[in-house]
C-alpha cells in the first residue's frame, strides 16, 4: 500500500520473485524490476513470469551494485541487508544508481526469538543464518538507516521483523 500505481519498483535481492511479481499483479500501471545475483533464480523466474502474463515485470540477473543506473521511484530491499558486510557503502551504491526516493526495508529482529540474545550474552555464536553480518536490534537498524543518510518514516516490528519505510534524504 506504500507503492502508487505507476510506480517504478525495484525489488534488490528478489530471490524467487513473488514480492515483484505481487507488486506487478496489483499495480499494472507501474513498471517492476527484480535483481537477484544468483541467475538459477532469475532462470526460475523467468519461466514463472511467463506463465503470470505480466507485461510489466523485468528480471535482472547480477549484483545490485554492478549495474548502471537504474531509475526507479521505490526500492523494496526485503531480508537483504542482514547478508551485507558493509551496508554503508551498499547503500551509498544503491542510492547513486536509483533516483528513488522510497526505500522499503525488512530484515529479521535481533530480540525475535530469546535464544538469538542469549547466546550472544554467553559468548557463543548468535546469529540465525550462517550468512548473516548483523542481527538488528531497533537501535541498530535506525543508527545504520541514519548513516546511510535514509529519513526513517515509519517503523514497526512484526512477526519478528523490523519493517520500515525510510526516504532518500
């Protein structure tokens, strides 16, 4: 409900697609590109799209960071951020190559589940994804949002995840 219809949309890290292909279902007038740097989702994807009919979706395969400029007026960067060493610098890539002015952001919650803190407390290995760099606490995540030089205008925790609507300021 945050995205207008006409809307540029572009869905960084779209893995198997549906948040895109949902977006572009529901909003036909705006124009959706997903980018997902492993290109067996991409090939998946492509082959769902077709079967979806929609005229108004396009699939990238690549790193974000790699590809020229891409104007687009919201960026939906949805359990992303928590797979990135330098999230600063990500942002800073991904804000010079959109124009985009909206940036819809989930990551999962450090507090989400007792064990996550308490195992940090004790000392032993904490995070919930062998591929994670961070477990956002709400302090953590408007700190890097501020850093990133993004306006945090709405935020709630849901179902264990941070979900956020920060502005390109």
């Amino acid at each position: 409900d945050r995205i207008s219809n006409g809307d540029t949309v572009l869905d960084v890290g779209c893995g198997n697609g549906i948040v895109a292909m949902d977006i572009a279902s529901q909003r036909p007038k705006s124009n959706v590109i997903g980018v997902d740097i492993n290109a067996k989702n991409i090939e998946k994807i492509n082959k769902l799209k077709k079967d979806a009919l929609l005229k108004n979706l396009n699939f990238i395969s690549g790193d974000i960071c790699d590809q020229k400029e891409i104007n687009c007026d919201v960026v939906i960067l949805s359990n992303i951020i928590e797979h990135i060493s330098d999230r600063s610098l990500f942002f800073k890539k991904i804000i010079n190559r959109t124009s985009a002015k909206l940036f819809l952001i989930r990551v999962p919650l450090f507090e989400r589940d007792w064990q996550i803190p308490f195992r940090k407390e004790i000392g032993i290995y904490y995070f919930s994804d062998p591929d994670h760099k961070i477990e956002h606490s709400l302090e953590e995540f408007k700190k890097e949002m501020s850093l990133s030089k993004l306006i945090v205008k709405e935020v709630f925790t849901i179902w264990g995840e941070i979900w956020a609507s920060c502005e390109n300021d």
